[in-house]
C-alpha cells in the first residue's frame, strides 16, 4: 500500500517524548511539524506549554501525555493531569494505563481508571497506552478490551520507552481485539516506511514517531514520488 507524503504526514504524531529533550530539540520538532503538516505534535509535560506556543497559528494539533512513561501515577494524579493538558490548550490526550494491574488482572481498576481520564479530558479523544512490550498476546487483548469498554478514542502499543518495540504482529492483534470499535496508535521503533505501511495495512491508522524517524520517512517517501526533500536542519 503506497501512501503519498501528505498521507503520511497526516498520519504521524510528531513526538520529543525522552526525558534528554532540549528546548532546541523542541523548536526542531514545531518547526518540523508546521512545515510538514503533521497531524499533533507531544511533547514532555513540562514541555507542552512551550511546544503549544511554537505551534500558535498553525493546524498542527498539540498533544498531552499524561502518567508517561511508566503508567504508574494514582488514577488520581493521572485525572489532575489530563485536566491540567486539557486546560492548556492540549488538542488530544495520551494516558498510560497502569500496566501492573493488567498483569495482576485487575480490571475493574484498568477500566475505571481510563473512563475517570476520559471522563476528565472531555471532549477530548484519549489514547490509552498500553505498553504491549510488558504483556503476552491475551494480556494486550484484555487491555484492548477494557480501553475500549472505558471509551477510548484509540489504543496505542506503547511509549517508546520499554526495550522491545513494536511489530506489525502486535497491531493485528490489537486490531483483532477491537475491530472497528476503536483506532490504533502504533509507537515505539516506527522508523521506515515499510514499516508504517506495513502497519498502516494491518489497520493503524495513527504513528508516534520521534523527529528523526519521521523525517527519514518522509524522505523515503518523496525519494519514491521523485520530489526533492528539503533538509530544515
């Protein structure tokens, strides 16, 4: 499946989600994201504000995580900060879910903990992370499951933070899990374009992808349109 640039650019959430971001990392990253019209742009919490201002004027939609990277915080915390993000102007929420209690096979706290940041990010459309690095085949199902039961917008495979990234085996499971109930955010190791498109055929419609793997694959993509690339940086 060959998707044009602007396709592409339309599908990637532009992310500087490490804890080493500088700010200069982070102008590269609005600046990137306006030129190219990528569809939201993350950054850290206490980068968001900053990131909301380098993006002012532009389509480019700005992002908020909350409990990132380890899904740990109190379901509490976790509803402070996605109000905290929605009151600063954040377009879209990604929460981590609380990956022990998947594993310990606590749902009704996974399910409530989710409604309670969808409940508090409202209107807004929530990604539930899920962290599929730290679960077995039917533990990423049940959490598909139980984000979809709580109303998310989209499940997400992960953070970029755990040792094992994402495959195009793990998106046809979730895939397979919630159907047409809900979309798929793949994140975590996306960084050529056969891999998106790989990804993109098995039914993500949504990428998380840090500054350098995106604009690789952007370039990928015009070198296959026989269009120049613009190098920014």
């Amino acid at each position: 499946m060959a998707l044009s640039h602007s396709e592409i650019a339309g599908l990637i959430d532009v992310s500087c989600v490490r804890a080493n971001v500088s700010y200069r990392e982070l102008n590269q990253v609005a600046g990137a994201a306006i030129k190219h019209n990528f569809i939201c742009a993350f950054a850290m919490p206490c980068h968001t504000e900053k990131l909301r201002d380098l993006l002012k004027g532009s389509p480019v939609k700005l992002g908020g995580v909350v409990g990132f990277p380890s899904g740990a915080d109190t379901a509490a915390q976790k509803v402070e900060g996605a109000r905290y993000m929605k009151s600063i102007g954040c377009q879209e929420i990604d929460m981590v879910i609380n990956v022990g209690a998947v594993l310990s096979g606590d749902d009704d706290y996974v399910r409530e903990e989710i409604r309670r940041v969808i409940e508090a990010a409202h209107p807004l459309p929530v990604k539930s992370i899920l962290e599929c690095a730290y679960l077995k085949d039917e533990e990423i199902v049940r959490a598909c499951r139980l984000a979809v039961e709580a109303g998310v917008s989209f499940v997400k495979s992960g953070t970029g933070w755990a040792n094992k990234p994402t495959t195009v085996e793990t998106i046809r499971i979730m895939k397979k899990a919630v159907g047409d109930k809900t979309q798929i955010k793949a994140a975590g190791g996306v960084r050529t374009l056969a891999a998106l498109e790989e990804m993109y055929a098995a039914g993500c419609r949504r990428f998380g992808i840090g500054l350098t793997s995106a604009l690789a694959i952007l370039k990928e993509v015009y070198r296959r349109e026989g269009e120049p690339f613009e190098e920014i940086f």
